[in-house]
C-alpha cells in the first residue's frame, strides 16, 4: 500500500525531526544488546592479550582471558558469543587433524567459558581453514578444494564441539550438503538442542583480509576461495543457498560480509522469514576504526549507523567487533 501524504504545507515531513522527543517516538528501528554476537580471537598461553596489527582495538586472547571476555559480555547484556582459534602452525596439516581434536584450542575454550559464564551462548566456527596447512576451508586433493570429504571432516569437528559443549554452531566453509550431514549428525549423537547458524550466503570478498591476519591463516592460504565462496555479483543464488541449508537443518541463517550485502540481507529476510543474522566482518571493522582513528569521521556515530543499517535490512543480530563499546552505550543510557 503507497503512503499517504497530503500537500505541503498540511504534510511537513520535517516535523517528525524537529527534536529528539519526536525523532525517538517516530523511529522505525531499533538497537539493542540482544542483537550482538561478539567474536573472540584464541590463542595459547595465560595471561595474553595480543594485539591484531590489522583490527586496532582487538586481541588475541588466552583462555583465561576469554573466559574474562566472556564474563564482561554477560554483564553487559550482549547473549552470545563466537570463538575462532589462532592455531600452532606446528599442529596444522592437510588432513586438518586439529579441528576435531577435543583438546584443541577452541573445545578447551568452550569447556572453560561454560563452566565460568554458564548463561552465555557460545558460537563456533566450523570451518577447516584454522587446522589447514593450505589455508583452505575444505580439505585440498590435487588441487582441488574437495567436498565430500571436507563435509565427513566438518562432521567430526562439529560432533567434537557440541561434545564440548557448544550451543551453537556456524558452519562458514560453503561446501555442499554439510548443514543436512552436521544436523544428521548431531541427532545421532543426541545433541538435539544444538543450534546451527549457517554462513549460507557467503562470498569469495576482499573485507576478510584483516581476519585471516587474526587466525594466522593469510601466509598458508594458497590461491583463493572463489571454487566455493559466493560470487559478490550474484544474488538470487544466495537464495537458492539459504533455502537449502534451511530445507537440510539450520536454525538460523547468515550473510556474510555484511554492509556490501544488505541487499541480500533484506532479499533472505523477506522470502523466508527465517532468523537473519550478518557478519560485520574484519574489513569493515578495519575501515571504520582506521578511519576514526584518523579523525576521518565521527567513530561512535559511524558504528552505530552500521548496525542500525543492519537491522533496517531484516536482520536479526550481528557478528561485531564493535559489540562490547556498543553494549557499553546502550547500557548506559
């Protein structure tokens, strides 16, 4: 149905933004701490807080300091949190042995994070490339980045942090049939309350360099991820990929990166309805904070209009860096 608006003068359209009284009654979107995940970055040690030369403002965390992270993120309302190991090049192979090794750096995590900070929900990343002496999401064979045996070997990942205590899952590697082999999985093995959070509209982007620099993937990745991330120009495709991973199993769904896609956003938001969320990835998170930092624009005012463009695009929540500082303001008043 077309709005109706009579003529000016009767219609001043500028009267709703006349003062702040008037702007918060009539504002269509809104933002709380409920729609935040934050992303935690592992490593080995105690007592570690290791700066990310590429994410100023971000860290490295030891497991005692995730689990302070964690406690922080509790207080401030935000009710999820994800993790992504920085692996021991030591322990990486082509095989990606590591990823479903329940001692490994991100099960630990869970296990320690749950037991201190019980009430927050903890993400995972399913994905390979962490584990992978290639760099690569899936298992590479001749060359090629192969699927069915990257989906047997994300099974075993995933059973191994629902094992951990996972609440959710979110398998980000795009390969083909993973979400329906991971949900089979996970009811055999009794972990019917676990929770998928596919990455199902995932693109081959430039914004995850900062990200790869984080999980020490960028000197090992050989080549690129174009054979099974999204082309950035395509977009009915990504419907295709959300109605399947949701015809095979998953809870909610995610497009990633997010402000160069919010149009697909809104697309996946209307035609299923289903619970919507973006990642605000590391390049965007690089792009504003660098740019702050330079006095180039206004820092607080820049991340808030990012998250809010989220939400008016149908989303549900977000992954952001920035999730703490804006929890912070929100809890503040």
């Amino acid at each position: 149905m077309a709005p109706i608006v009579p003529p000016f003068p009767a219609a001043r359209l500028r009267r709703q933004r006349s003062s702040a009284g008037l702007r918060a009654l009539t504002r269509e979107t809104a933002l709380t701490a409920d729609d935040l995940i934050w992303p935690l970055f592992l490593r080995d040690g105690a007592g570690v807080s290791e700066p990310v030369p590429s994410m100023p403002g971000v860290n490295r965390l030891s497991l005692d300091r995730a689990v302070e992270a964690a406690a922080r993120a509790a207080e401030l309302g935000i009710p999820a949190i994800c993790l992504f190991p920085y692996t021991d090049p030591a322990k990486k192979t082509a095989a990606c042995e590591e990823a479903w090794n329940p001692e490994n750096l991100t099960n630990r995590a869970i296990r320690a994070i749950k037991a201190e900070v019980p009430g927050i929900a903890v993400m995972t990343d399913v994905a390979l490339d962490p584990y992978n002496l290639h760099g690569h999401d899936g298992i590479v064979a001749g060359g090629e980045i192969v699927n069915d045996e990257t989906v047997a070997a994300l099974v075993r990942m995933a059973l191994a942090q629902a094992e951990a205590g996972a609440d959710i899952l979110g398998p980000s590697d795009m390969m083909d049939g993973r979400i329906g082999a991971i949900r089979s999985a996970l009811e055999a093995a009794g972990h019917r309350n676990v929770a998928i959070l596919s990455y199902a509209a995932k693109y081959a982007s430039a914004f995850y360099g900062p990200f790869r620099d984080a999980v020490g993937a960028t000197g090992a990745l050989k080549g690129d991820k174009k054979t099974y991330q999204m082309d950035p120009a395509n977009s009915d495709e990504a419907l295709r990929c959300v109605a399947r991973d949701l015809a095979e199993g998953a809870d909610m769904v995610m497009v990633k990166p997010g402000m160069p896609y919010l149009d697909i956003c809104r697309r996946v938001k209307d035609a299923f309805g289903a619970p919507t969320f973006a990642y605000q990835v590391s390049g965007e998170y690089a792009m504003i904070r660098g740019a702050a930092e330079r006095g180039w624009i206004d820092g607080e005012t820049a991340i808030w209009e990012s998250l809010i463009a989220f939400k008016r695009a149908g989303c549900d929540g977000v992954l952001t860096y920035f999730a703490p500082e804006v929890a912070r303001r929100l809890k503040a008043g």
